[in-house]
C-alpha cells in the first residue's frame, strides 16, 4: 500500500504487510522492474526527499511505558538505516516541502489537530494551521512549487472536504463541496494545475 513516486518518477516505494511475512518498506525501480526492500518496519505515510536519495516515513512506535504515537523517521535509501526524528509527537501525515528543508505535519491532539512546520535543521516545530475542536486534517501535499498545499480537512457538520491553502500567507479556500462522501488522499499533478483524490 501507500505507493508514492520519487520525485523524479524513476522509481516508487511503498508498504507490505502479511500475517506470514515481516512489514516492510519496497522501492521499486520502474524502468526494470526491479524490488528491493529499504527497510523491515511498518509505516502510516512514506514520503522521498526532494534529491530522492532518502524517505521519510510515520511509524506508530511505544512511547515511555503505556503510550503508542505516531513518530517521525528518516530512511537513508542507500545505507538502509533509519533514524528517528520526534518522540511521542503524534505525527500521522506529512508533506515534504520541495526546499528539503521542512516538513509540514499532522499533530493529534485531543483539542483538535494541528498543523506545524518541522525544521529539519534545528529539529523545531513552529504552528501553520490550527484547527478548531473536532476539526481533523490529513495528508497535506505541497505543491510542485511549494507555493500552495492541499489537504483533507474535517469539519463537524461539513465531513471531509479538500482545502487548497496559500503556504506563506496560510490563507484557505475550500475546493470541494461532496457532501456524505470522504473526499481523501489528493495527490498533485506534476504541472501542479490539477489535483487528482480519492
């Protein structure tokens, strides 16, 4: 699951999960058709670097001694060793921004989920979007030029609707109006004129 190209279209990663074989991170090469797994973990989101050289991903991990969150890690595709990037921050979406060098995400929060930018340098969290009670967000996705980004928001009494935001002034405008439906996933296309979801 969760196939997701690299950003130059040469290759795709994805999950596998089996009751007779390990979780695991796949990159496949599409010009040969070649597999190779990266790493022998789970993960609720994948995303590559803008170089393609690394993959970040969201894991739901133990946290002290009674807590499971979701956390955030980065692979190194050619060494194959992963590090973890935050501890007990409840990150379960996230998008890379083109720069490389912050990576907006999904924190949960009982109050309502929020939307911060992690400096990948400093290792900080600064808030982008705050979302009201019972609001939820997922899977925001920058925009090929890191201008603009799309997501999936909840409102109660709206449900789950796509919301285009202007990155540095945060302002918002909803995009799509489908009543009952889970409008979810939105994905860019590589001109960045269209928005493709399921």
């Amino acid at each position: 699951g969760l196939p997701t190209f690299s950003p130059d279209g040469k290759q795709v990663a994805y999950i596998t999960a089996s009751y007779k074989h390990t979780s695991g991170i796949w990159v496949m090469d599409l010009e040969t058709g070649k597999k190779r797994r990266v790493a022998k973990r789970s993960a609720a989101q994948l995303a590559f670097s803008p170089d393609g050289k690394k993959l970040y991903f969201s894991m739901m991990v133990g946290d002290r001694w009674y807590y499971r969150f979701y956390d955030l890690y980065e692979l190194n595709l050619q060494t194959k060793k992963s590090k973890r990037l935050t501890h007990g921050k409840r990150i379960r979406d996230f998008s890379v921004n083109p720069n490389g060098q912050e990576i907006l995400v999904v924190r949960a929060s009982p109050k309502g989920d929020q939307l911060q930018r992690y400096d990948l340098e400093k290792k900080e969290f600064h808030d982008w979007v705050k979302g009201g009670v019972y609001e939820q967000f997922a899977h925001p996705r920058f925009s090929p030029d890191g201008k603009k980004v799309v997501l999936s928001r909840f409102v109660p009494g709206v449900g789950w609707e796509l919301y285009l935001y202007a990155y540095k002034t945060q302002s918002s405008v909803r995009i799509t109006r489908n009543g009952l439906a889970m409008d979810l996933r939105p994905v860019w296309g590589l001109d960045g004129r269209f928005v493709y979801f399921s």
